[in-house]
C-alpha cells in the first residue's frame, strides 16, 4: 500500500503538493468504495466549533468522524465562554486540557488558524487544527471535494476547463479552487458581476463573459451569492435576484449549451432561482447531491491526515 498522507493541521490547500493531492484523493475514494476505516488503539476526541452557521461542512465533518471511529464532543459557541471574552485560543487550550485531540473550526476571521498553530515558545496547545472556514480565506474541505467530483468525472486535471461564476470577492471555495485547480494543471475562468472580481484572482486565470465561454467549459462552478457578507456593499443592491438569473445565473439556455459532458458544481446551500434554476439543481449534468456524499469521505481521508500527522489513536 502506498504511504498514506500525515499532516500535522489542515488548514489550507496552498502547501498541498500535487503528490498529496492524489493520496487524498485516492484515500477518499477507498472509504467511499467501503474500505475500513484504520483500527484506532486508543480513543480520540473530537469537538467542532462552528463560530459561522454551517449545515454541509458541520453535520459531514461530524459524519466522517463518526465514521473514523472517534469520539465527538459537542461545543456549542452560543452557549460557551466565548460569550464571556473567552479567547479562541483560550478556548481551545481549553478544550486540549479536557482531552480532546482535533478541533474542526470555523471561524468569520481570515486566517484565524495563524495563531493556533505558529505558537510561541510559552503556549502550549497541543491539538490538530482542520479549518472548516475562514471568513474570505480557505476553505479547504470544500475545495478537496470538489477536485474529488471532478476526478470522479474527468480522470484528470490537466487541460480541463473550468469556469467560477458569481461572488468571487467574497467566496473561500473560490480562492481554495482557484490556487488548486490551476496548481493540477486546469484552467480557470472567471465570471459573474465585474466588481467581485479582484486583480488578485489574475493570476490564477481569466476574467470572461458568462455566455461566450459557456459552450467550451468542463465545469461550471457556481457559487452561492452571499447577501450575509455584502453589508455596506452599495453595489450589492444593484440588481434583483431575478436580474442576477438572468445575467448570471445557470438557467435552461445556459444549460443546453454545455458540452455533453460538462457537470455543474455548487458548494451549497444554493438559492433556487438566483444562481441556478430550481429545476435544474439536480438536472443530469449537476454534480450537487455528489459533491454533499463525497464530502463525508474526503473529510475523513483529510481527519486520518492528521491524526497519522500526530499520531492519535495509534496511527502514523
Ligand atoms: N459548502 C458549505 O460550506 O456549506 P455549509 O455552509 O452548509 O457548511
């Protein structure tokens, strides 16, 4: 058998080789074709502290948990002393103290992982970090699922088109798939509204009109408009949900100009009739229901990373 991934923390796919990309990949893949989850000598705990709401990531990550054989304890942030000025740290030093091993967070702050695994020579905290999420950063469970539903689909990167429509400023999916995709060998388009594209997505790909690329893509990615995040974004009024349909979003003549076997991709949750049509969601080319299953196994091929990384339950 080949050697399995061993990471300390999972924190962003930035440092991922294309190496640990495939075991990953082909990890995932095992536990989804029945393999055994690894035999754990000893109990491993772990808590998942959602700080943003979460239905996919949180109740998945919890699944591939369960599945792995490891004990979740549950932490609930709006009833801990975070509401008191509890520290994120504190928090987890916390937590470390009481036994739990892993931590799978997410957080609204970009980044908040920085100072839970750069620690100083005084701070202690001994525990494996798996970024559910951050703010506008990474995130980078969703984006290992979606490289494993198109390696599911396409057997390859190499050449593949793929294009990420709609708020992109303020997306984490966009960014994690952007820095992966093009790093597999994949070429990336970009499109939606002009102003949530940033100069800093430039050098991951091209900034191109939705209807005249459509015809030769691979994947279509669409992500979610995320009204939580516009406060204060004037901009963001400028159209209706209807208008966003209609310029943006994935409707019938959209879809019959896809190649035969393009696939339409969503991190979820999806608003019906904005980014996508209703009746298309689970058309034959959408891979929705997919990306949600594969979730569950990539997640536990990315949690055994690191308990191999730090050795918990007798892995390594
Ligand atoms: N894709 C995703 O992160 O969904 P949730 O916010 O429901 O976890």
């Amino acid at each position: 058998m080949d050697k399995l991934l061993s990471l300390n923390n999972f924190v962003s796919v930035e440092n991922l080789e294309n190496e640990d990309v495939e075991k990953l990949i082909k990890r995932a893949e095992y536990f989804k074709n029945g393999g055994e989850a690894p035999h754990l000598n000893k109990e491993v705990y772990v808590a998942n502290l959602f700080f943003e709401n979460s239905t996919r990531t949180h109740t998945s990550f919890e699944m591939a948990e369960r599945k792995l054989g490891l004990t979740v304890i549950p932490f609930d942030p709006g009833h801990s002393s975070v509401n008191k000025g509890e520290t994120l740290y504190d928090t987890l030093l916390t937590l470390g103290a009481l036994g739990v091993d892993l931590s799978v967070i997410r957080h609204s702050e970009n980044n908040y992982y920085e100072k839970l695994i750069n620690l100083n020579p005084d701070q202690h905290l001994n525990m494996g970090i798996i970024n559910g999420g951050d703010g506008s950063g990474q995130h980078p469970s969703q984006c290992m699922l979606d490289i494993m539903t198109i390696h599911e689909q396409f057997g390859t990167f190499k050449g593949l088109k793929v294009m990420i429509v709609g708020d992109l400023k303020n997306s984490r999916v966009a960014r994690s798939n952007m820095q992966l995709l093009t790093r597999l060998g994949a070429k990336v388009y970009f499109s939606g509204p002009e102003y949530w594209y940033s100069s800093e997505f430039d050098k991951y790909g091209e900034y191109a009109p939705l209807d005249e690329l459509i015809e030769d893509m691979d994947v279509v990615m669409l992500l979610r408009v995320q009204h939580e995040r516009h406060d204060g974004d004037k901009n963001e009024k400028l159209f209706s949900e209807t208008e966003y349909h209609k310029l943006y979003g994935l409707d019938e003549k959209r879809y019959n100009k896809l190649k035969k076997d393009a696939i339409i991709m969503h991190p979820g949750p999806v608003n019906r009739g904005v980014e996508w049509a209703d009746e298309l969601v689970e058309a034959p080319k959408s891979r929705y229901v997919t990306q949600m299953k594969n979730g569950v196994f990539m997640r536990m091929a990315m949690i055994e990373a690191v308990m191999r990384g730090r050795k918990l339950g007798g892995l390594e």
